[in-house]
C-alpha cells in the first residue's frame, strides 16, 4: 500500500507532527520525519515516544518500516514533495503567534519547482501571503504553499487525524493542493478547498470559538452559584437544542493546553494590529483566567486563611489522556496557594515528569491516596478516569480536613458527601 502513496514529509516531531506522521504512516504513505531536537530524533530511532498520547506509540511501532527519523532535511527533500510544517508557534509577551521557527524552516528551503510547504502549524491569517512573498524575494518563487491546519485534541489526537470532522485545504488551485487532497481522500471525510487566508482564519476561528463556549457555560456556573442553579442540569436543557449542542458545556476551572490560550491571544491580536478590537475575545480570556482563581475563594470560605494549610491536587496536566503541562490550570492554583501560605502536594498519573519542570517547592505524591494524606482540603484539577474511583470512605481516615473542591464537577457529589466530606462544584 505504501508504494502506491506519495511519500511526504514532517517537518517538527511535536503532538502534531509525531500524530501526523504516523497517521500518514498508518494509511500507507512512506514518511519523513525532519527535527532540529537530535536527542528527540535518536528517542524516536530507539522506539520511544517523546510525548504521552495513547496509541501513539503502538501505532508508531505498527508502522516503523515508513517512518524515518532524522536531523538532516536532505533525505526529505529528496523523497517528498510535499513539507509537512509542524514545528510550535508559541505566543510572545505581546500575544502574537513567535513565528521564528517557521521562519528558520522557510529559510532553510532550496529553491525548487518541485516541492511544497504544507503548513500544520497554527500561524497567523497572512503567514501563508508573507511566505510566498518571502520565497520570491530569495529566488524561490517556485516553491508552492498550501495551508492546512491541524484540528488535533490532544488525548485523542490519533483517532481525530484519521477520523476528522472535516480536512481544510487552503492553496492556490495549483499541483500541491491537489496532491494533499488526494493525499487525505483515503480518510473519507469533509474536504473544505478554499482559499489560504480563508484556512488559516478557520483554525483561529474554531479554537476562538471553543474557548468562548467553555468561557460561557463557567459564567453560567457562576450564576448558578448565586442563584441555586444546577449548571450540570442547565447544560444538559440547552445541549440538547441542535444549534448549540452538548459539546464544550461542561463548566470546569478554564481552560489550558497548548491551542485554546494561545489562538484566543493570537486572534485577539491579529484582530488589534487590523484595527479592530475584539472586545468578545477580551472577555474570554478574562473570563478563563478569573475562574482558575475562584478556586482559591472556595477554599478561603472554608478555611479562611490558608497559611500553614496542606492543599492536595489531583491531577496536574491541562486534561486528562496527556501529560501536556502547557498553560495547565493547576499550575496557576499551585502558584496562588504558595503565595497564600499553603503547602502544595500534588499527584498526577502521567504528567509528574513535565510538572517538574515548572512546579517548584510542590510536594509529589506516588498516588491519589498518598496526596491526600493529612491534607486540609483536595482539588480536583484534572479529571483523570482513576479518580473516579477514589474510596472517600478510605481518604476520610487519612484526610485531616473534610473540604473537597471539584474543579471539573467529575466526582460523584453524593458519594464524597456520604464520607463525611463537604462537596465544592462548579455550578452546583
């Protein structure tokens, strides 16, 4: 099956570029895989995964004879056509989408009439403009440029890259669009070919508008709150109206990750340097990062001061199903119950390793049970399935406080309150 697919390239060993390329491997394509990082690249030659996504690594090692992992662009080039770009576009101090790596990946390019960039990172509306104007300014002009961004949820990357809801393809009615729609005709989904400004706004826009509907349905929590409501109820009557739908209503403590924080910034931005202000936009942010810091109230309410209290937190990742530590809602919580005085203890089945990196003076835990030992109160920061699990009559024994706050409403309310424990929801 493989030879009778265009072997492709992927520039970048990321969640999007490993998940591209092994999807891509799984349906047949010979694939190249290009990244700067050499010990990721030897990790990769080795048969290990650089990042925790399920089924990765076995769809990875189903399909180690396509894939070839290297430093050097060389060999793509000479193979593929087509240059899967997927290195990271984090956000500046300012907002904006840091483009330095796309950059690097467009200068390092040979002039050609044969061969394509394929964009999967998450850039800009007017990347793909200023890319071709910079290919013509250094000789390049033949060197065609297709937008095709990637709508990955990490957690279920795999099964999202080969089962998608619809593939965009923004290009210039040339060679290289067609071959990337031919390239995913063989996952039988939705194909939108429009235009490359038009593709790259679809990225923007989609991610703009997930994080507004999460950034709405914690507002309406709140309310709740207030007025005795049940969010949990509340969502459930509105999800059921076909044009607003169940997805993205289930109210938390804001959202994280390495898309939803950064498109909102970069789309407000982008909006701001055109001359508009995106005042919805604004909210949504404000919004998200308000509600990461009500969970600080709940305790405060409770407990009153918090110095010289032991918090738990379960769960440390932006999700559950990745160790993503990116904009991680627990790393704001840690943060603020240090500067109030607390002790932080934390577990997290998967993301201990990346927390480290950026948690200091949290003391880890080897499991859910141990967390809680002695604490004053828990959080549920990550909605783990394990944790659904908890035996509350067990912590009960090793808990000295009686305060469980649930950040994702993902405990069962009656089954905490049964052991003697006061129940925090969201909305509830």
């Amino acid at each position: 099956m493989g030879s009778e697919r265009e072997p492709i390239a992927v520039i970048g060993t990321g969640y999007v570029g490993l998940v591209t390329a092994a999807g891509f491997a799984q349906v047949g394509s010979e694939v190249f895989c290009v990244d700067v990082d050499a010990d990721k690249i030897a990790r990769l030659n080795r048969g290990e995964m650089p990042i925790w996504e399920p089924g990765l690594g076995q769809c990875v090692a189903r399909n180690r004879e396509r894939l070839h992992f290297s430093t050097e662009l060389a060999p793509a080039l000479e193979h593929a056509r087509l240059l899967f770009v997927a290195v990271g576009t984090p956000p500046t101090y300012s907002g904006d989408a840091d483009l330095s790596a796309v950059h690097a990946v467009v200068a390092s390019m040979p002039a050609s009439d044969r061969h394509a960039l394929v964009m999967k990172s998450t850039v800009p509306v007017g990347t793909g403009a200023a890319i071709k104007r910079g290919f013509a300014d250094q000789g390049k002009p033949g060197f065609a440029y297709v937008s095709c961004p990637e709508f990955l949820k990490e957690g279920s990357a795999l099964e999202d890259f080969l089962a998608p809801d619809r593939v965009v393809v923004g290009d210039d009615g040339d060679w290289a669009g067609d071959a990337v729609a031919e390239l995913y005709a063989p996952l039988d989904s939705p194909l939108v070919r429009t235009d490359i400004a038009s593709a790259e706004m679809v990225k923007l826009a989609s991610n703009a508008f997930l994080a507004t509907k999460i950034s709405f349905i914690n507002e309406i929590a709140n309310v709740c709150e207030e007025t005795g409501a049940d969010v949990a109820e509340v969502a459930r009557g509105m999800g059921l109206d076909h044009r607003i739908g169940t997805h993205f209503l289930r109210p938390g403590i804001g959202f994280g990750g390495s898309c939803f924080p950064k498109d909102v910034s970069a789309l407000k931005q982008l909006a701001g340097n055109s001359g508009y202000h995106f005042q919805l936009l604004t909210a949504v942010i404000e919004v998200n990062e308000l509600q990461k810091r009500r969970v600080i109230g709940k305790l405060q309410k409770h407990l009153g001061s918090l110095v010289g209290t032991t918090i738990a937190l379960l769960g440390l990742a932006f999700k559950a199903n990745t160790d993503d530590m990116r904009e991680a809602s627990s790393l704001v919580l840690a943060a603020r119950l240090q500067a109030d005085g607390a002790n932080v203890r934390a577990f997290d089945p998967i993301a201990e390793h990346e927390a480290r990196k950026l948690l200091v003076g949290v003391d880890f835990a080897s499991s859910a049970l141990d967390v809680l030992e002695g604490a004053d109160a828990c959080i549920l920061v990550t909605e783990w399935p394990e944790f659904a699990g908890i035996d509350w009559a067990e912590v009960a024994e090793r808990m000295r406080g009686r305060l469980v706050v649930d950040g994702r409403n993902f405990l069962d309310p009656e089954a905490v309150r049964a052991a003697g424990f006061l129940y925090e929801g969201v909305g509830r």
